[in-house]
C-alpha cells in the first residue's frame, strides 16, 4: 500500500472536520460495541455483505475497492472512488476522500488498524451463524445511517423468503454442500461457513460430522459417491473470483458421480458462486441465493 504524505493528507482531511460536536451512536461490530458518528455522510466500503446491505438500505458509498467481482454491486457502487483492493487498501486515495467512516470485513478484516489510520472504521465480519448476523448488519446499518424502517422492511422480506425455502425444502432429505476450485473439491457441513444452507433450507447432512475449516474438507469422486446425497449443492470458488479454468459442472461429472441420487433426480444446483462465496450475508446475495434455492425444490 502506498504511505507517501500519508500523515499530511490524514492531517489536512482531520482539518476539514467540522468543530461542533456531532451526535453518535453505538453499533455492535465483530471486535465488540464501538461508538461513531451518527448518519455519518461518507462511507468507505471493503466488505462486499456490507456493501450489499447498505446500498439495498439506500446508502450510496462514496469509496469502494477498485474491482467489485459481484455484478450487482458494481451497479450500485458506479459512481464510488476507487480505494485499492480488499487486502490492500490505497492510503492516499483514502485520505483524500475523507469518509466519515470505513467499514472492513471478512477478506479485509485484517486492514481494520491501517485504515483506522485515517478515518473512524469498524470490522462488520460474520461470524459462524451467518443468517443471524445478517440481520445483525441490517439492524446495525440501519440505526448507523437513520434507516431503521428501511431495516425493518428488509429483514421482514428476509423472513419471508426464508419461510418460503423451508416450505419449499420441507422432508426433502440429504443435503451436501460441495466448493470446486479448478479441479478441486471440498465439503462443507453445518458448522462450515456455508452452514447456514442447511439452516436455510432444513436438509439433513448427509455426512455428518466434516471438518469446518475455513476451505473445507478435501474430498474425492469416491466420497461424493459414498455420501450419496439427495441433494448436491455447489459453489464454484473460480467463477466467483473470475478465473478461467475448468469449471465446478465439468470438475463433478464422473461415472461415480453420475449415479448418486442427487445426479440421477436433477438435483444439482449450482449457486449463484460471487452472491454465496464473494458477498456472503449481504442483503441482496442472501435473497438472491435464497430464491434459487426454492425455485431448485419447487421444481
């Protein structure tokens, strides 16, 4: 990340601050309560959910990183300046903006101490429970920036939708969450970070017990074959991230594959992969990836 003149240009963005005192709030964040600006007029965003969930509130950010990889977001944040990447964010572009706040996440929760360089900011990462903290972040986003009704109407159609997917996937038996990565593949179960599908959606494991690491656990044809799921959900990590190569369709097909009872009944579903695997928890990801999930068992 580029330091030059950092301290000048946090010394003269300060300096335009306005001397009266402004009203504040206290929002719950992944590191504890932390105090800030109330309605704060400027917003700086490396976390793709809360990207998500604030421009669904109505809040237009004035900064984000430079390649938003959710094509959705991209939209919403045309008009927002460039402030470097998710692992490296640009100082000087920072300063030179001078939000009234920074919000890191997730991939870019490790930069919370060199943007607080610049600006007040606060790490909204997820934690295990992701439907939870979903609404957790709209609640939070919405008493932060005075859009509490808007809050509510959005966690209202979030119930909604899920209410829909649970009737919808009522007694529809053995569920395996599969992430491909080129040529790669690894489960996740419920207390993975793509758990909260087998909350969403109530489908039993179908092998329970799989190592909830971060990247999941390796698996083989040979597994998929075993577990047999009746249904086989998945997430393509090189789609979300834009990389060529083979795809998750291609890296599953195998003869073993084939047979099990999620192939042979059409019930593969392949995610939305940036909407499950890039803004994971956002507002509009979660609706999103919740609606294809109950078109899947509605079919």
């Amino acid at each position: 990340m580029r330091r030059i003149a950092l301290s000048g240009l946090v010394a003269a963005a300060l300096s335009t601050a306005p001397i009266a005192a402004l009203a504040q709030v206290t929002v719950d964040t992944a590191q504890g309560p932390v105090t800030l600006q109330d309605s704060p007029d400027s917003v700086a965003v490396y976390d793709m959910a809360a990207l998500d969930t604030i421009t669904a509130l109505g809040v237009t950010p004035t900064g984000t990183i430079d390649n938003i990889l959710v094509p959705a977001l991209r939209d919403a944040a045309a008009d927002a300046a460039p402030v470097g990447t998710l692992f490296e964010p640009d100082l000087e572009a920072l300063a030179g903006l001078a939000p009234d706040l920074v919000i890191v996440g997730g991939r870019s929760s490790t930069q919370l101490a060199a943007v607080s360089q610049v600006a007040p900011a606060i790490d909204m990462t997820f934690g295990t429970d992701l439907l939870a903290d979903a609404r957790a972040r709209i609640d939070t986003y919405g008493t932060l920036f005075g859009k509490t009704a808007e809050a509510q109407q959005l966690t209202a159609e979030l119930d909604t939708k899920l209410d829909d997917l649970r009737a919808a996937a009522q007694d529809r038996g053995t569920g395996l969450v599969v992430m491909t990565n080129g040529p790669k593949m690894s489960a996740y179960g419920a207390g993975s970070r793509f758990g909260w599908i087998f909350d969403a959606t109530g489908l039993t494991e179908a092998v329970p017990g799989l190592d909830d690491a971060t990247h999941g656990q390796a698996i083989s044809h040979e597994f998929i074959a075993q577990a047999n799921p009746d249904w086989l959900l998945v997430v393509d990590r090189g789609a979300a991230i834009g990389e060529d190569g083979q795809g998750a369709m291609e890296t599953l097909r195998s003869d073993l594959v084939q047979g099990t009872t999620a192939w042979q009944n059409d019930q593969v579903v392949a995610l939305d992969p940036a909407a499950t695997y890039i803004s994971a928890g956002g507002f509009g990801s979660t609706m999103a990836v919740l609606d294809q999930l109950t078109q899947a068992f509605a079919d």
